[in-house]
C-alpha cells in the first residue's frame, strides 16, 4: 500500500437478532479493534447497547430477523474508527421509534443505553438505510421501513499504515 492510497478497511458480520448473539457480537468487534487497545473496550460496551438495542426495538428482533455490525475505518480519517450497527426496522407490534439519547431520571433502572455510547464515543449518530449507496442486510433494504444504521465513532491515536482491523476486508 503506498502512503496516498486511502483505503476503506470494512470488517462486517450479521449475527441473529436474539439477545443470546449480544455477547458473540460484543466479543467480535472487540477483536476486530484489538490493534487499538485505547478504545477496545469502549467499542466493546457500546456494541453490546446498539445491538441490544436493535433486538430490542426493532424488527430485527422478531424471529428470524438479523442485526449487522460493521467496523470501518478509513484513510482520509485516520483519526476515527466507526462502528455501525444496522437493525431491520420497525416491528409491527411496537409504536415507530429512532435511537434517541436521554438522560433517566436516578432511580430508574434503564433507559441509559445511548447515554452510556455518547458518553464512550466522540460521536454518535444514527441515518435511515436507503438502499442506495448506504450499508444494510442485502435485499432487506425496501421491504424493511425504518431500517436504521446506528453509528458511533471513537478516536485513536494513530493509524499507522500496517495496523488493520483483524479479519477486515
Ligand atoms: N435501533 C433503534 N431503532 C428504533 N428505536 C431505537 C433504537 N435504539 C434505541 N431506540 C429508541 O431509543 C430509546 C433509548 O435507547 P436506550 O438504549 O438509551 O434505552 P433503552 O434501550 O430504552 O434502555 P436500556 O438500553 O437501558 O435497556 C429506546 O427506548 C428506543 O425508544
Ligand atoms: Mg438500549
């Protein structure tokens, strides 16, 4: 790879959408970052909330359903890993919703998941999949309203040209 090669390192694995498959997600993303000790274990916690999260509330939660992680980081910013996790939607069962952070009041017992990734990551957000151009389950992206991709980034040091994420492509 010569120094003016940008080059997108994307590592991406669909797990079952049942909270059993959490820990397998969490320890997989934690060893695709293991070159980047500073921020494993953030990367590793917040995993885990955005797929609880996406088995949770949505439909990629219903049997049968799926939830991708993707980890990618890219030459022309060198300064971030991104962690994304794309869920299949809305369930029918539940009312419409979007990843929102909120503060819970002290006593109560959860609500704190997004809380805990803004508070791990520099940043974090969350977009629709579209289908074009966008990352999403293959074929899943027009008959699934409200897929979303949650996203959150984290900084590192430095990416130096022969670290790579572990089983990237
Ligand atoms: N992938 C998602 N799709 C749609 N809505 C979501 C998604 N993730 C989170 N939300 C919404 O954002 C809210 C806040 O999420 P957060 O993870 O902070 O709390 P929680 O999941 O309700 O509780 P906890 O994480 O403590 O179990 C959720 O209650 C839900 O309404
Ligand atoms: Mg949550």
């Amino acid at each position: 790879m010569n120094d003016n090669e940008v080059y997108p390192v994307r590592a991406t694995r669909t797990f079952p959408g049942v909270p059993q498959e959490c820990g397998a997600a969490r320890a997989w993303a934690k060893t695709i970052v293991q070159a980047f000790p500073e921020i494993s274990d953030a990367v590793e916690l917040v995993t885990s909330e955005l797929f609880a999260n996406a088995v949770r509330h949505t439909a990629s939660g219903i049997p049968g359903g799926e939830v991708e992680v993707a980890v990618t980081m890219t030459g022309d910013r060198p300064e971030c890993i991104r962690l994304e996790v794309t869920d299949q939607g809305r369930r029918p069962d539940r009312p419409w919703s979007v990843p929102h952070a909120r503060m819970p009041s002290e006593d109560s017992q959860g609500g704190r998941g997004l809380f805990i990734a803004s508070a791990l990551s520099r940043e974090w957000g969350r977009f629709p999949v579209t289908g074009s151009g966008a990352h999403h389950l293959p074929g899943q992206a027009h008959d699934r309203p409200g897929s979303m991709i949650t996203w959150a980034e984290f900084p590192v040091h430095q990416i130096e040209r022969d670290l790579e994420l572990a089983g990237a492509s």
